[in-house]
C-alpha cells in the first residue's frame, strides 16, 4: 500500500507543477498585454487556417463526386435506362405532354 500512496502524492505534486506554471503564464500574460494580443492573432489565425483547410477538402470532395456523376450520366445510353423508352412514345403518341390537345394527335 505504500506504493499507492507514493504514486498519489506523485500525480498531486505533478499537478500542483502544472497549475503553477499555467498561473505564471497567466500573471505574465496580464502583465504583458500587447504579446497577449499577438499570440491571440496567431492562434486565431491559425484556426482560421485550418477551418479554410478542411472547407478546401470537403469542396473538392464535393467537386469530385459531382464530376463523377457527370461523367457517369454523360454515359447512360437512352436504351439502357428503365422505362425511358415507353415514357417517351407514351409523350410522343399523345402529342408531348399535352394530350393532343395543344399540338394535335
């Protein structure tokens, strides 16, 4: 059990470590506010960077699976497309959408 309670104290001692830089990192930034204002730049202009980034792939995702589709479409034969054939002599038979009644039939 003495181990455990080395351990304990080592991961309290680590964390008292951390909060006291993180707290001299806070009291120099507040006493430091032009460098303040400048890493805030950066930082939001690296996250404007990145977002740009993943905006750029998903467009071009986009981009891609569009000319895909294109170029399948651009393939498609009228013979090879379900029901397209008697759809059409149905329009044509009756005079195109209208049933005769504008272009005759």
């Amino acid at each position: 059990m003495d181990w455990m309670s080395s351990v304990g104290d080592a991961v309290s001692g680590g964390f008292d470590t951390v909060a006291g830089f993180a707290t001299d990192a806070f009291n120099w930034l507040s006493e430091n506010p032009e460098a303040a204002n400048m890493l805030g730049g950066i930082a939001a202009g690296v996250g404007q960077a990145y977002l740009q980034n993943e905006q750029a792939k998903d467009q071009r995702a986009f981009a891609r699976d569009m000319y895909e589709r294109k170029r399948r479409d651009r393939m498609a034969k009228p013979g090879e497309v379900n029901g397209y054939g008697s759809h059409l002599n149905t329009l044509a038979g009756k005079g195109l959408i209208s049933s005769g009644m504008i272009s005759g039939g």
